[in-house]
C-alpha cells in the first residue's frame, strides 16, 4: 500500500506541471471556446453568447465547426478555411491546472443468494494537452466497495493513454489512442465519423487491437494483444423529438460477431438510451445513460479551487455514464471505454 501511496503522490506532482486550456478566446465577432465543466456545450461559452457572433466550438484546441448565432437560430458555415484560425485565435487563453473526480459504479441484480452484486470506485483523473489535438489522459483508482468480482480493493493505477484528436476538412473526425482503457484494456484504437452538425444521417468506424491488464499489490498482469475489435456505425437523428437511432455491426470483444441498435434521447443535460444486440454469442437487451454529476447551480462552483486564472482546480467530471446489459457472463456485444467515444462527443454539438 506504501509504495502505491508514493506512485500516487509521484503522479499528481507530475501532472500539476501541466498545463490545461480552459479558456475562451475572441477575435472581434469570432469566439472560440473550450470547456470541461459542462455538458452543454452552450454553457461553456459563457456570457459571450450574442447575435451575429460567430462561435467555433474546440476539442483539445480542435475546431469542430463554425456556427453564427441569429435571430432565427444557428447557421453553421464550412471550416475548409480555418486551417489557420486556430493558431492566430491562442493570444490572451489561460491555463490550468485541472483534476477530476469521477465515480465508476458497476452493479448486477437477480441472484437468490445475493440479490445486488456491485462495485464502486472513484478515479482521480486529469487530462493533459500537450499540443493541439494530442493529449494525454491519467488517473488512479481509489476503490470504495467491491462485492462483484474478486479484484482486491486496493489504490492501484487506472485508465491512462495517449490519443490524437484530428479534423480533416470539415467532416472527418479522427480519434487515435493508445495505452491502458477502461473496463481493463490496453492497446491501440482508431476511430472515424463524418459527421456535420446539421447532417441527420452521420456514419464512421472504429479499429483497435488490445489485450487484459491488471494491476494489484504485488505486480501487473498483461496478456497478449488478441482482441480485433473492428465496428461500423450509422446513425440516423430525429429533430422533434430529439432521438437518435443507431446501428452498430461487425466484431466485437472476444471475436463475438453481430449487430447492436439504439436509441438514444438526447436532453439539455442527460442522454438517455436503450439498447439491443444480436451476436453469435446470444442476444441481450439493456440501458445506458449519461448525467452531469451535480444540477447546474452546484457545477458553477468547482470542488476546490485557488483565486488565480491559473491556479489548480479540483472538480468533478463533466458527465456520469452507466450502462446496464441484462445478460452478464456471456460476452455479448461488449466494448470497452476511452476517454470519450466520438459519436458521443460530436452528438452534443448537433444542432
């Protein structure tokens, strides 16, 4: 426990000197802006919301699109010709130092013998850009309560990689990440999605190698990089009311082939979907929401933070997400996390 103390320790002292964008920056009646304190990417500008303003929404310092606000709504005009914008756009941001606090919970019902098998966590995590689009992603796991699995309740390393955040005109979207995921994978992962946000209709893919890993008190555990995960995705949204329903197909984890569909309800601060699959290794069907951690009133005030525009910043993580699959055990359409799934993150900016 000692030495893992000091490797938590050693891992804050490193991340606090990193630097963080939080900023918004403003060229006449352009505003770019970045934020992680909400989900509605709305809110993240500020007080800066004005008609006939331009605002161009970023992701690690990555324009996703140029949308005016007026009178009758938004417009959104191409980013062909912003390649240079961004860079001329960084005068006058601020940075900080940002941490977050993020629960994991797990849980299964229907035993006779014990009714609720669960598992909670909290992952203290930060999120570090080290040049436009690269950024890199630590945390450690605090555990809290484990009656799910046989994994010892121990302060170990958690989810921790490195991914590239790129645009290629202005609908392609790459994510490409690589190192240690959720739900206890490591490897590479490469995802795409054309995607506009007044398109109905987006698609893209996803490509990832990856192995099992763990680590506990006397060492680590890696197997070998087995698992192809290779996916396609279409999703088809509907304006009133705002759902949006997909298909994902191909192979999964643990080479299960076959086809998931959802439908998702988007609101202003919580998404809230259902779900179905049908693979070679049987069919299940489940649930899967995301929710800001605190109401609104609550997220203008961070955790813990200094009076300086750069001081270090405690907060809570911008979103909780849990998925339940009412078939647990027989490998069924399972996928892992990342730090965000591009369809999930591109979907807020819809317009």
């Amino acid at each position: 426990m000692k030495r893992y103390m000091g490797l938590l320790v050693g891992w804050i002292g490193w991340t606090t000197a990193m630097a963080q964008w939080e900023h918004v920056d403003s060229l006449g009646t352009v505003v770019a802006y970045e934020q992680r304190l909400y989900r509605d990417p709305q809110r993240g500008v500020g007080g800066q919301l004005r008609v006939g303003r331009t605002y161009i929404p970023r992701i690690a310092g990555v324009p996703l699109a140029q949308m005016t606000y007026t009178e009758t709504g938004w417009q959104v005009a191409s980013l062909d010709q912003l390649s240079d914008w961004s860079d001329a756009a960084r005068t006058g941001r601020t940075h900080r130092w940002d941490f977050s606090l993020l629960p994991t919970f797990t849980a299964q019902f229907g035993r006779f013998d014990r009714p609720i098998e669960s598992k909670t966590t909290l992952l203290v995590q930060t999120h570090v850009i080290l040049a436009q689009g690269l950024q890199f992603q630590g945390s450690v796991v605090l555990p809290v309560q484990n009656s799910l699995d046989g994994q010892p309740n121990e302060i170990r390393f958690g989810p921790s990689f490195l991914s590239y955040f790129a645009r290629a005109g202005s609908r392609h979207f790459w994510l490409a990440s690589a190192g240690y995921f959720y739900t206890d994978q490591y490897g590479v992962n490469v995802q795409y999605r054309n995607w506009s946000p007044t398109r109905r209709f987006n698609w893209g893919g996803e490509l990832s190698q990856t192995g099992q890993y763990y680590f506990f008190q006397d060492g680590q555990y890696h197997g070998p990089l087995a698992e192809l995960m290779a996916l396609g995705y279409a999703s088809y949204r509907l304006t009133k009311p705002d759902v949006t329903l997909q298909v994902i197909g191909g192979q999964f984890l643990f080479g299960d082939r076959g086809v998931r569909a959802e439908m998702i309800r988007l609101f202003t601060h919580v998404d809230v979907g259902f779900w179905g699959a049908y693979t070679q290794n049987g069919a299940t069907v489940g649930f899967h929401l995301a929710v800001p951690l605190f109401p609104a009133f609550l997220r203008k005030a961070p955790v813990l933070q200094g009076k300086s525009p750069t001081a270090p910043r405690l907060r809570m993580a911008e979103e909780f997400r849990w998925e339940y699959n009412y078939t647990r055990g027989f490998q069924i359409a399972e996928r892992y996390r990342l730090g965000f799934r591009l369809d999930e993150r591109l979907r807020r900016y819809e317009l």
